[in-house]
C-alpha cells in the first residue's frame, strides 16, 4: 500500500475521481508496495484499482491505452524508501570517503529497483527467493549484478556478509528463467584475481543468458586507515588481468561467437598496453563501469572533427581532467589544433589530493583541487569539464564547492561538456555553445 500525493490534472485516475491522499492498495487484485509493482500492473488496458480513503475502502475501475500511465504521483520515485546496503566489502569505496562530505555521498544503497530503473549494480545480499521470483514473474531483464567473485567463501569474506555465498544461487534462478545478465567483478589484487578469477568466469560464461562480463579494478584512496589492506594494480598485475581475460573471451568469440568478459580502460592504462579497437567492444554493453570509453570517445571525436568545415578558430581553451585521462584527453586537443592552427587547447591534469592514495580519474576530481592547482595558469576564454566532475543536479563537485564558487576564483567561465567525444569536440572549437 502506497500514499498518492498527487494526480495529474486530465489523466485517467483524474477523470476516474482518484485523489491525493488516497492510499493505493491494489491493481487488479496484486499488492501495490513499490514502483516495480506499480508499473507492471498498470500496463493493462482495464484496471480495478483498490483505494482507502479515510479510513474507508473503495474500488475505482480504469480504462485507459494499454502501457500508458494513469496519472498517479507519490512522495518518492520508488514509492518507498531507498534499500541500504547490508554488505561491508573489504573494498567498499565510501567507507574511504574523508569526513565533511554532504550525507548523501555516505549512503550505500543496494537497491534492485535501481538496478531496472538506473542501471546500478546489485549484490543480491538484500534479496529473497520471493525477489527473485517477483523480477522473472515481470520478466524484468536485464539485471546488472555485482559477483566479484563466484567462489562463495571468497564472496562472504570479501563482502563481509555471511549471506553473500548462498546468494549466488540467485544468478543460475534468474538464468535458468531466461532473465539477461550483466556482471561486474571488482577485482582486489591478489584476493579475487588470479585462478579465482579464473573460476568466476569460467562459472559466468557457462550461463546461458549472460550479456557480459566487466573487469574493474578497486579503486583506493588515501582515506583507508583501520580498512582491510589492499594493494593497487600495476603494470604486471593489470596485465594478468588482460591475459585472463582475454583466454576467455577469445574462447567465447570462437564457441558463441560474443566475447562477453571486458577489462575495463583503467587495465589497460596501468598496463601500458594499446587500447583494441572498436569491435573488441561489441556495441560497448559496460560503457558506464569505464569499459571502452576511451575507445568510444576517441572515435566519435575523431568523427566530429572529420566533419567540421574548414574556417579559421581564433580561440583559446583550457581543459581539466583527472591523471588517468590526461594523455588522453591531449591527445584529442592535439588533433583539433592539427585541424585548425589558430586555436589553442590546454589540458591540466588535475592531481587529486582531496581523495589521495591511487585515485586517478576525473569523476572523482574536487572543486578545491581544480582551483588550487590551476589558479594562474593560462586558462583561455573558457574552462571545460566533463560533467562527472559534478553531482547530478550539475552545480556541486563532491567536496560541495560550487560551479560558481570555481569560476570566481579561476576568473574564467566553465563549460560543462556532457559525456562522449562528440560534445568534447563541440565544446573546444566552440560549436556547443
């Protein structure tokens, strides 16, 4: 039963005398508790719905398009409150967060609701049979899940939960029910890598319904004091990864004819090999978890600049990014200024000393670090930054200083460039603004 705060003035529930403040109890005969619910049993064309108000329960029919919505709002996108996290993994990012931080950036939320609606990765550890069950009833697919490892000691020690072992049983469920699966593995350095990674995916690739496999280092910062120990990747270690990684998937390329296991960009960087091109990535299917996305990038700058017209750019622009970007992100400033010789690109790499430790990428660089390490430096007219520098709201960094509070004290404007190497392109010859 759910709280309708509001109704859509013309919709459906509207037209049907449905008000706010009316308790949703059922949808044709099925419990309402959360969003998952409530979209499913909406989709009908004819809908019985159960109410109570004040106290008293009434039943009101609508009949509406089939797939489209009533209507009907509620005090929060999944109509309850958001799962926490009932796991404390060994390499846990947010327990290495320095204190100060705005509260939202300590939660850990472990919520399948997510996982359906935003893509987030789920450990199966706040799950019951009676979950499962409910997502292959809906047949929601596909469901993106953090594994990290398949042997289930290693799991429950790892993820500090004595319920993360049995819950593996959960994937083969949701395989056999013919429900997609994404996987992600965490890898710690001589914890889950090595033959356990080897089990892990060797236990992954015999699924029938796994879509693919991501391989991403753990990232540690400076903030681990009382932590379990862990010791980064390097050059060595990350190309352990990749060779793993790549058995399996040239196996699977030859056996099914999809590579499926994909060591994520920061693999390759620490082991200084060349990045593959395009086709390794099979349409980029862990793009978010940082698989493929210099590749990605590169191409579709690459294909912006091959289509600009030919004019003279008197401009002068400055980029910040994290360490791990930095050659990167120059050498696609270096083709631009191949293009065209008048405009001028500065790319800083910005050293994160508010995390600190092997902290390395530009999703993670702070307001404070950008301003006291380019202050004075020769910005241009503009300033850019990816838009991962920032909350979602797209005004806060993660140390809570302001977009504003920035651009005042570098005295310049920042352009605040959206993901991919075609807005990266517009926004340095000046096309996005």
């Amino acid at each position: 039963m759910v709280i309708i705060t509001a109704v859509e003035r013309g919709s459906s529930a509207d037209k049907n005398g449905i008000k706010s403040g009316d308790k949703l109890v059922s949808v044709n005969g099925n419990e309402i508790n959360d969003v998952l619910d409530y979209r499913f049993y909406i989709m009908e064309k004819r809908l019985s719905l159960s109410l109570l108000r004040n106290g008293e329960e009434i039943e009101i029919t609508v009949t509406k398009p089939e797939y489209s919505d009533i209507g009907l709002e509620f005090s929060t996108y999944l109509m309850d409150e958001k799962k926490r996290c009932r796991n404390n993994c060994i390499f846990c990012f947010i327990d290495q967060n320095p204190e100060g931080m705005r509260e939202t950036i300590y939660f850990k939320d472990d919520d399948e609701r997510l996982s359906f609606l935003m893509g987030n990765y789920i450990t199966l550890t706040n799950l019951k049979e009676s979950d499962i069950e409910r997502i292959i009833k809906m047949r929601i697919s596909p469901v993106n899940i953090s594994v990290h490892t398949t042997d289930p000691e290693l799991r429950v020690k790892m993820m500090r939960n004595r319920f993360a072992g049995d819950c593996l049983r959960y994937i083969k469920m949701l395989d056999s029910a013919g429900i997609a699966i994404n996987a992600q593995l965490v890898l710690c350095r001589g914890i889950n890598d090595g033959a356990f990674l080897k089990k892990s995916l060797s236990d992954l690739m015999a699924l029938e319904n796994i879509e693919s496999i991501a391989l991403v280092p753990c990232g540690l910062t400076g903030h681990r004091e009382g932590l379990y120990p862990l010791v980064p990747f390097d050059k060595e270690t990350a190309s352990e990864v990749i060779d793993i990684a790549d058995s399996f998937g040239n196996k699977s390329l030859i056996e099914r004819g999809m590579r499926l296991v994909y060591p994520s960009d920061e693999f390759f960087l620490l082991s200084e090999r060349k990045l593959p091109d395009e086709a390794y990535y099979e349409g980029y299917p862990q793009l978010e978890n940082g698989v493929g996305m210099i590749r990605s990038d590169t191409d579709e700058f690459i294909e912006c600049l091959e289509n600009l017209p030919e004019m003279e750019y008197n401009r002068e622009v400055s980029i910040a990014t994290g360490e791990a970007s930095f050659e990167f992100i120059s050498s696609l400033a270096s083709l631009a200024m191949e293009k065209y010789k008048n405009l001028s690109v500065s790319v800083y790499a910005v050293r994160n000393d508010f995390f600190g430790g092997s902290v390395t990428v530009s999703g993670l660089v702070t307001g404070g670090d950008i301003i006291k390490q380019l202050k004075g430096k020769p910005l241009g007219e503009a300033l850019l930054i990816p838009e991962n520098m920032l909350r979602a709201e797209g005004d806060l960094f993660l140390d809570n200083v302001s977009l504003e509070e920035v651009s005042n004290a570098l005295g310049v404007p920042i352009i605040v460039n959206a993901r991919g190497g075609y807005p990266l392109c517009e926004a340095i010859t000046g096309l996005g603004e």
